[in-house]
C-alpha cells in the first residue's frame, strides 16, 4: 500500500498559462544553438541586436526563444569568435551585425551535420509519475497542457494565415517549418485530449 502523502496537488494548481506546453530538448539552455540560429538569421542580411532580439520574440519563438540578456552577451562572443563582425554603428552603442565568411561555412556545416534529439523532456517526465495524483489532478494536469498546446496552435494558425505565398526559398522554407509546428500542436492537442477521457472513463 503506497504511504498517505501530507500534501496533494489540487486541480486548481495547474492554472491555465503556467505549464509550458513545450517538448523536446530544454532550447532555452543550449547556447551551441543559440549562436547557430543568430548566424541563420544573419545569413539573411545584417541586423542590429534589437533587431535580432524582435526576430526571436516574434518569429523564431516557436521554435527557440531567447531574451535580450542571452542574445546581446552571444554576439559579443561570436564577434570575438571572428563568426559575425560589426558593419555598421550608430548612436547610444548600437551596432548593427553582419555575418563573415566563416560564419557562414560554421552554418553550413552545421545544418548538414544531423542533430542528435535528446531524450529530455520534462512534460512527458511528468506523465510517467501521475499516478502519484489522483485522477482528477491528473486530468487537471492534462487540462492545462491541452490549454497551452491550443493556444499556441491558435497562434500558429493565425500566422499562416497572415502568411502569402513564398518569395524566396527562406519564405518557403519558414513556411515549412511553421507547417511544422502546426501539425506538432494538433498531435499534442488530440493527445492531451485522449488522455483526459481515458482517465474520466476510470
């Protein structure tokens, strides 16, 4: 017989909003791919550091996000790294970026060496321990993830249509990967789903 606990989780405690829906490896602490996905956007054409970090809270946050305080210390360093080199500066310090040469063969190199998925994830972890709440914790936990993962779908739904027809192949290219994160949210959201009915069928 499992122990008594002195304290449970009551539904209440997964309010919508607080659990990220978010699987797959930690991208908030890899700064490997942090400088990787500064150099893409670079290859695009020279951005200041404001500009990069408007880029990352409103494009690329879907799949990698990253605050001021991350971006601005990693361009500092891939400076230094001779990756990227300062092409323009204005007032108050600003710079504005431009890829080099060797930036540019580091991306590549790294776009055709194949990523190793690691298998660190946190919200499935979760699901492996939820027979230590009751079931209707449990749903309540599954609740909020199906919140978030609707949301974001939303969110990306909306994007796609303010989307128009590829330019370019890195338009089309985002579109794929938007198409992406599309198809992910939808999976996660039938799952979510399929989840709470199983436990209300208990």
């Amino acid at each position: 017989m499992r122990p008594a606990r002195s304290h449970r989780l009551r539904s209440t405690e997964f309010p919508r909003g607080r659990i990220t829906a978010h699987t797959g490896p930690d991208r908030r602490r890899n700064p490997v791919s942090l400088k990787f996905a500064l150099l893409g956007t670079l290859a695009h054409g020279p951005q200041s550091g404001y500009e990069l970090t408007q880029r990352f809270g409103k494009t690329l946050n879907f799949v990698w996000t990253a605050s001021q305080g991350a971006i601005y210390p990693e361009l500092v360093r891939m400076e230094r790294e001779g990756l990227i080199e300062t092409v323009e500066s204005g007032p108050r310090g600003r710079k504005t970026y431009g890829i080099t040469s060797d930036g540019r063969r580091q991306l590549q190199s790294w776009l055709l060496d194949p990523p190793i998925r690691q298998a660190k994830d946190e919200l499935i972890l979760r699901v492996f321990m939820l027979d230590e709440l009751t079931n209707e914790e449990a749903c309540g936990y599954f609740a909020s993830l199906h919140a978030a993962f609707e949301e974001r779908l939303r969110e990306y739904e909306h994007r796609l249509q303010e989307t128009t027809e590829p330019a370019s192949r890195a338009e089309l290219f985002s579109l794929i990967a938007l198409k992406a994160g599309i198809a992910h949210e939808k999976a996660m959201s039938a799952w979510a789903t399929e989840a709470m009915n199983q436990l209300r069928a208990l």
